[in-house]
C-alpha cells in the first residue's frame, strides 16, 4: 500500500484504473489533464502528450495561451469560465495559485498543494483513479492562509477538459412522478449551464450528466455528490477549448472563510467509456457496489417492500393495518413499512409534523402490537418520518415558530402546509435526534424511509444569512449520528420521490425511492436513467394499483410485477382490492424475485438498442453465466409484425438456453412464439447476438422477461 508521502514535483504524473489511464502535466501554472480515457502502454512518454497536445498561437490571441487547468483563475487571464471566484471585499479577485508540491494518497490517489501569496489562497486538487472500477473521484480545497475574511463566490470541482469529439450532451430533467428523463443533444458553442436551488439534489436538475461521440461509442459520465444546490457548466471557447464544471451553488455571502479556515468541494465522481452507456453504468455500479457502506447491505438479501401509503393514505385502522400485514405475509413479503399517519394529530398533511409520537387515538396501546404482529408473521417493521419538516399546525411549531428556514420580512411560499427546520443549528438536530433515537429505542424499527416534502425556497436562517448549505451539511451529520447510534437500522432516502438521490446522501443511506409514480410505463424509463448511475438494489421498485392515482392510467398485474422485478422490488397497493387472479400473479412475481435476486442485485443492467416503442435490457449475472431478458411493448407498433431483439454480451461460440419466466402459465402467454420460449430455445451466443430473436405478438403495454443460461460445453 501507497502511504501519505511528499514528492518532487515531476514534470507529470500519471495514474491507472483498470481501463483507463489520467496523465497530467505538472506546471508552474498548475495541473492540467493531458489525457484521461483509455488505458495507455505503460511505455508512453507523457512527454509525448505534451508534444502531440500543443497548440499553435492563434491570430487575434495571446502569444502565450493561458492554461486550461484543473482550476483556471482570474489572475492567469483565462477567457472562459473561472474555476474559482475569491475575493476580500473586493480585493484580492486575481488569484494565480501556482503548483509547489504532490503528495501521494494511497492506491490511486494524489494531492496536488498549490499556493498564491498575494490572494492569501491555497489550493488543493484532491484526486483519486480506482484502480479497479475506473472511476475518477476529484475535489478542490481552499484554504485561507489570508489575515481578513475570504469570500467564495464560486469554486468548482476540478475542473477537466472535454475532448473535441465528445459533442453531444445527455443531460437529466424531468419533474415530480417523472425524474431522470434523458435528453440528448449537441454541445453548442458558449456555455451550457444548469442550476438547482432547491435545497436539494431535485427531480428537474440532476447533478450528473453524459458527454458523448456522435456514435455513442465513447462516453464521459459525471456526478456531483451533493446533495443541494449546485450548477453544472460546460464551456466551448472559441479557440476551442472545451471543459466542464460542477460545483455547490451559493447564495450571497453563504461561504465566507475565516482565517486560516478552509473549504473543500464535494466530491466529482467521473467515469469513461468506450462501451457506450452501459460501459458508464457498470463503472457507476462497481463504484458504489464496492464503497464500505455498501457492505451492509450484503449481510442479507434485501427484502421484499411493503409499502402501506397507497393502500390506506392518511386513513390509519390498527385491524385494517394488521389484516394489510397479514395478507403481506402471505404474499412473501418480507419487510411491512407503515408510512406517513401514524403521529399526533396527522390526519392529512395539514398537521402533526415535528411531533414525533405515536398517536394514542389510533394506536392506544403505542405501535407494540402492530410491530409485534408484523414480526411474528416474519416481516421486518419500517416506519415513515419526515425529520426536517414541521407543520405550522404542531405543537413543536408552536413552541418553537424560530427554529424554521425564513427570510423576513418576505412571506414563506404555501408549499404541502408545512415549512422547513433550520438543521443548521445543533439544537434543532439535537431535538430531532432525541425523537428519533426515542422511537427507535421503544421499538423493534428496522427500517426508516426518511422523505423530505418540501423545497428550501426561503433558505434564511436566525441570523438572517442563507443556511441552505449548512441544512444539507446538518442533515449528513444527523444520519451520520443515527446510523452510529442504530447500526442495524437501514434508512431509505425520499424527497417527494427522486428529487433527493447522488452519491452524497448514499454515504449515509441504503435505498433510494425512485419515484412517487408508480405508474408501470413511466417507471420503465424514470429506471432506465436512475440506472446510469445507481444499482439497481438500491432502486425502490414498486406493484402499484392497477389505476395509478398520478397518472390515472390502468395497467396489468403482469406489466406491472415485470417493471418492478429490475431494482429493489416491493408493493404499494391495497391488498384488500385484489382478486384472486391477479392475488395469485403478484404472489408469483415474488416469488420470481426471490428466485433471480441474487442475479438483480448483484449482476449488471445492460441496455439493449430498441426503437421508441419497446423497451428492452438485460440483467447479466456476475459470472456471465445466466441473465434475464427483459422486453416492453410500449405502444402500438406499426409494422403488423415484430422485428428480432438482437441479444449483447454473449460468448459467440458458447451455447445458451432461452425460457420464458414472466408471464407465468396464468398471465398473458398466448401466441406460437411466446409458448416456444417457455419451451426453451437453444441457440449459439454468436446467433443471437447477429441475427437475434424473432419477438412474440404483444398487446401494447405489456412484455415479457426470458431467462438465459449459458450450456456446459460438451465433447464429440
């Protein structure tokens, strides 16, 4: 192992991933990216970069180009973006830190010290190439070496350049009950920005994005972990030039250093493909599959979910709710999570948040035999909180109307009656912790789905100055403290959905909730662009009703049990209102998940090329030896037959069998084609890979999931 150790300032500096190599040029100006992409021979001169990189002086431009570097700055007269902004009440503004020192960080990692004696700065680049999955983790840290206050209007993650090829964007938009909708499009000339304000990671403005080739062959993927407000940038000079920035987004005076103070970036999480989207995917999954607190969630296989929020609402009946956990239990479920309408005085979303105790109206004798019924049925007990939310309708509020986020005189925004804790300030943490901890003390809870309602629209805190950072950083250090105290406790993060999901919030949580939609057909593709970044164990995937009450759309048990089966799979629906058939198809669903749960949640997704109105992706098992086909009929075609699904991944001269597992023999298998994959189909890798598999006649919104299963070779 690499120890914490100065080195000389070399002239370069390289690291290795499995797949790809990062080499710097280290120069007085400071480190800048000569390459980062496919692994290079171990024999190639960086210096031979440097040559093949130089550019030539431009008409009309400095005869001496200012540099490009992992963070370009006033002082160095770069023309585009800067990577910081600084200054000492106006002073000070022309930073041009120069590079003194490299230190290595253990396997993968460097410390690039830089400093400006002038501004009184130092700076910092943070970064890291996992050796094995790939993916780059860099930040920038400043430091106030100065004897008056440093203000900080902008500081970015290191900065990296964007290779002229990549000319295509695929950013993440999308609204409440409809996250992670991908849009692609050309990266235009000038600057390509988005801004999040929202107090969280949020459901329109993703931190994370796709830089592509034409082809999509070759693809950058980057992700801040943080889970508030940001902006992301990419910058097309007109030299040429290109990079692309991601940092926290403040409001004015919000990050001020004292001296000798400093700050550091969240943390950019960069991968690079040249296996397209799915190349991306796996680097993100092995990333976070491999970070220790990831390990928890492999002492067991996750659970089957049970959800009762869509069943009952707000209308809490203890017998109601232990007939719902009986029928559960029956079902296979192996985890009953009671959500929002058990505490004092909710009956709706007008009241009751910030008291944290169990409503004795409801529940006279306390949630004991609620939880003791669940478990003795063999379930795990979840219960629903919103810790960082108060209504004005609370006694917490009444006796405490200060301890919320406000600026004044300005009226707060009607947003879901309630209004946000300044998390902040330690004794508003200290507060909630003791409710919590309370609950959890008194009893058998192994579960927390933690939500958050509400945005941060009036992020003021009692001194009048913007606190939506110090919220986000109070919120981490409440987790923090309740996982230290209730190890055993899994927390689910939830933000009206997905609008609180990143790498940031994933140190300190087991599960994210995808989408309040649980509307089969949206949730495909609300999937697909989550999966990009995150595993799919980690995807809350719900049964909805059969009419989701968002969207008003009726859908299919069958359709509905398949588009779950790809991420943490659970039900969200009225047990009571199902019929025997479709009681008996969601009891078979999950039993199919717990047959393949291994395969889904520790295999890898892999998209396959479908036309606008299918869908289609494989989940492959570690070992390459077996994987489920998944294939939607989104809509009507208009062909009047199907084309083939050409398989990917496959060993070409390697034979595999090819079944039918969803529909089951009850659902909706009818057609020559359906009844021949239930058969089973053998066929060489290389065959279905090139000439593919003639797909069945589907109703529209409707689909299939084929098991495949590489042959033992046999001899002649």
């Amino acid at each position: 192992m690499v120890h914490d150790s100065p080195i000389p300032v070399p002239g370069f500096l390289r690291l290795d991933g499995a797949r790809t190599t990062l080499v710097l040029g280290l120069e007085a100006s400071g480190p800048r990216v000569l390459h980062w992409g496919a692994r290079l021979p171990e024999a190639t001169d960086p210096a031979m970069l440097a040559q093949l990189t130089a550019r030539e002086e431009a008409p009309g431009a400095p005869a001496i180009e200012a540099p490009l570097t992992l963070t370009p700055q006033p002082g160095q007269g770069f023309p585009g973006r800067p990577g910081l902004w600084v200054h000492r009440d106006g002073r000070d503004w022309a930073s041009a830190a120069r590079l003194e020192s490299v230190q290595r960080s253990g396997p993968g990692g460097v410390r690039l010290g830089s400093n400006d004696p002038h501004s009184g700065i130092g700076l910092v680049h943070h970064l890291r190439l996992d050796p094995v999955g790939d993916v780059l983790e860099a930040a920038t840290e400043i430091i106030n070496h100065g004897t008056t206050s440093l203000a900080l209007e902008w500081c970015a993650a290191p900065v990296l350049p964007i290779p002229p090829w990549l000319d295509f964007i695929v950013a993440f938009e999308g609204r409440w009950a409809l996250e992670f909708q991908r849009s692609r499009f050309a990266r235009p000339p000038g600057i390509w920005s988005r801004e999040n304000r929202r107090g969280r990671t949020s459901h329109d403005a993703f931190p994370g994005f796709l830089l592509e080739s034409a082809d999509g062959r070759e693809v950058i993927g980057l992700h801040l972990g943080w889970s508030g407000n940001h902006r992301l940038a990419i910058e097309t000079l007109a030299d040429g030039r290109a990079s692309l920035q991601m940092g926290e987004l403040w409001f004015p005076g919000e990050m001020k250093l004292a001296p000798g103070a400093h700050y550091r970036t969240p943390t950019l999480f960069a991968a690079w493909s040249d296996r397209g989207q799915n190349g991306i995917r796996a680097c993100f999954h092995g990333h976070l599959r491999a970070r220790p607190v990831h390990s928890r969630l492999r002492a067991k296989p996750r659970p089957v979910h049970y959800n009762t929020w869509e069943a009952v609402y707000f209308r809490h009946d203890r017998a109601m709710l232990m007939d719902l956990a009986k029928r559960a239990a029956a079902l296979g479920i192996e985890r009953f999570v009671l959500d929002d309408g058990w505490f004092l005085n909710r009956r709706s979303d007008r009241a009751g948040l910030g008291d944290w105790q169990v409503d004795p109206s409801i529940f006279p004798e306390g949630l004991g035999p609620l939880i003791a019924h669940v478990k003795a049925l063999g379930m795990e007990f979840g219960l629903w909180v919103e810790p960082e939310m108060v209504n004005p309708d609370s006694d917490l509020y009444r006796a405490h109307p200060d301890w919320v986020l406000a600026a004044p005189p300005n009226p707060q925004l009607e947003f879901r009656h309630q209004l946000v804790l300044d998390f902040g300030r330690a004794e508003i943490r200290d507060h909630i912790f003791a409710q919590i901890s309370a609950l959890l003390d008194a009893h058998a809870i192994d579960y927390l789905k933690w939500d958050m309602n509400r945005e941060l629209s009036h992020p003021g805190n009692s001194d009048g100055r913007p606190g939506a950072r110090a919220h986000v950083l109070g919120l981490y250090e409440l987790l923090a403290r309740l996982r230290a105290a209730f190890p055993t406790v899994e927390i689910e993060t939830c933000a009206s959905g997905g609008g609180r999901a990143d790498f940031g919030i994933l140190a300190l949580t087991d599960r994210v909730w995808t989408s309040d939609s649980n509307d089969a057909l949206d949730r495909l593709e609300i999937q697909r662009g989550f999966s990009l970044f995150f595993p799919p164990e980690l995807m809350g995937a719900h049964v909805g009703p059969a009419s989701c009450h968002i969207t008003g759309r009726t859908l299919s048990m069958g359709l509905r049990v398949a588009s779950a089966l790809g991420g943490h799979f659970g039900v969200e629906a009225d047990l009571r209102a199902l019929g025997p058939d479709e009681t008996r198809e969601l009891a078979a669903g999950i039993a199919l998940h717990k047959r393949f749960r291994v395969l889904l949640h520790h295999g890898r997704r892999h998209d396959l090329p479908s036309p606008d109105h299918e869908h289609s992706f494989m989940m492959w098992a570690g070992d390459g030896a077996e994987a489920l086909v998944f294939h939607f009929l989104l809509r009507e075609q208009v062909a009047g037959l199907p084309g083939r699904l050409r398989l990917e991944g496959l060993d070409p001269e390697a034979h595999y069998c090819l079944s039918l597992v969803w529909p089951g023999s009850g659902g909706q298998a009818a057609g020559p084609a359906l009844a021949a994959f239930r058969s089973g189909i053998l066929a060489d890798g290389a065959s279905l890979m090139h000439i593919g598999l003639q797909l069945p006649r589907l109703a529209p919104q409707s689909g299939f999931i084929a098991h495949l299963e590489r042959q033992a070779a046999t001899t002649r």
